[in-house]
C-alpha cells in the first residue's frame, strides 16, 4: 500500500467535509473492492474516509410499501432480515448468495452500488425493482443512477446514505456464478411491481447493468416463463472473457430470466 490518510468520521456531514478537504481522497465501505486494490498498489489516494463508524448509515426499515437499508448495512443483515424475507424475499436471497460468508458479513450494500461492478448483483434489484438511491446530496432513481462500467452518477464528494426498494407483488433473481468469485456470470432479476414489469441483467453487458425491454413487454402481456422463451439478447454488446463467451452469456439471460420468471410466478 501507498501512503495515506485515514478519517474515522462519526457523521455523514463529517464524512463530506473530510472528502472535500482532500486532495484525492477516497470512501472505505465494507473494503471488499477498496482493500485489494490499495494491497495491489492499483491506487494512491491521498485520503480513506472510513464510513464504518457512522451509526446514521446502517439498518433496515419497511414502511408504507417500501423498504429502505441503508447504506453500510451488510449482505448478511440483508439477507437475515425478517422484514426483508416476509415483504421482498427475493432481494434477501439475492444477498445470501453474494459472495462467501466473510464477504456477506463485511460488504456493504452502499459500496456495492456505488462500486458499480458489471458482475455485481444488486445492481440488477435496483433496476429491477425502481429502486432510488439517496445521497448526502440528492435522491437518483436507479434508471440514472448506473451509468457505465463502474460508472455512477455521483460526484466525487457524494456519500450514497440509503437505497430504498419499492415493494414488488412478483420479483425473483437468478444467476448462473463463477465457481470460484461467486460473481454472476449472468444474473436476470424480474419484477413487477410499482415500476411495472422489469427485466434487469448483471454480468453480462459490457457496459455494465443493463435492462431488457423485448422481455418487460413480452411479461407485461403474459407473465410466465414462455413469454420469454423466444426472447433472443444479442450478444453484440456483451462480455466474453475466459469464463464464458459473449454468445453463451446471451444464451444464459434467456434461460435465467426462465427460471427467474418461473420462481416469480
């Protein structure tokens, strides 16, 4: 690791000031993807603000239709989550199967979306379901949110506090994982609820999370799983790497989004 900094701040106003008081500073979430990346040298902020320590962002709340986590609220307080599993049970399995036990009891759903990995999954519920996600600064409905491969629209001095999830009468989230990483090679939530009918697919485009449009209208007219048995994702603007090709993830929305919309139902 390089040199830096570190800010232990007690308040999210504190959190902000430390960041705009930094020449190149950055946020420590759960640490699963800033930790390694400072041990690989692969980054040199001048300054951590460590948001471990700021009660304000943590816990879980249901409310009028919606549920609202905040954002240093851990994968494994997710997906334990009484409140979770009885009104949204599929965003609680969703975070049960993130990864292994160490990173479920230490990432945080905050870091995950402000992260923004093209593999991660709760990218997918937060376009799927409608989500909005709040900020020191502004709320950002998830449609604007998730802007490119790790790529967000946040500022460099904005703090994501809390995301809240309308509550879904249908939703449910598949994925086929890499063996080791437990990452999605392709993961397909589907929804219908406030939003509508949505089909959101993590691991697969290049551009990171994206929607699927053919399958939202062919669910909207019938939701079951042979709406979408015909519905065909080019593979034009999807990965390939060493795990699968650009051609097999496209094969692999397809038969998720099956199995999402079978479990759904």
């Amino acid at each position: 690791m390089y040199e830096f900094e570190h800010h232990k701040p007690a308040t999210v106003a504190d959190a902000v000031s430390a960041m705009k008081g930094a020449d190149d500073g950055k946020l420590l979430a759960g640490g699963q993807t800033m930790i390694p990346t400072l041990k690989q040298r692969l980054a040199s902020p001048s300054d951590l603000v460590d948001l471990g320590g700021i009660a304000e962002l943590k816990g879980i709340t249901v409310s009028g239709g919606t549920i609202t986590i905040g954002a240093m609220t851990t994968h494994a307080a997710v997906a334990d989550s009484a409140d979770i599993k009885a009104t949204l049970p599929a965003l609680a399995e969703l975070a049960d199967h993130i990864g292994d036990a160490q990173v479920r009891n230490r990432g945080t759903i905050g870091g995950s979306v402000a992260n923004n990995d093209p593999a991660a999954d709760y990218p997918a519920a937060c376009l799927a379901l409608g989500a909005t996600i709040h900020t020191s600064q502004r709320d950002i409905s998830a449609d604007d949110f998730f802007t490119g491969m790790f790529e967000t629209a946040l500022e460099e001095d904005e703090i994501i506090t809390k995301v809240s999830f309308p509550v879904a009468k249908k939703a449910a989230y598949m994925k086929f994982p890499n063996p080791a990483s437990r990452y999605a090679l392709v993961g397909v939530f589907i929804a219908d609820g406030p939003a509508g009918t949505r089909v959101a697919v993590t691991g697969a485009g290049q551009d990171g999370v994206f929607r699927v449009p053919e399958m939202e209208s062919a669910l909207s007219a019938n939701f079951s799983a042979d709406a979408v048995s015909g519905v065909k994702v080019s593979a034009d603007d999807l990965n390939a790497d060493i795990h699968a090709s650009a051609d097999y993830r496209a094969h692999l929305i397809t038969v998720m989004a099956k199995r999402a919309v079978a479990k759904a139902g």
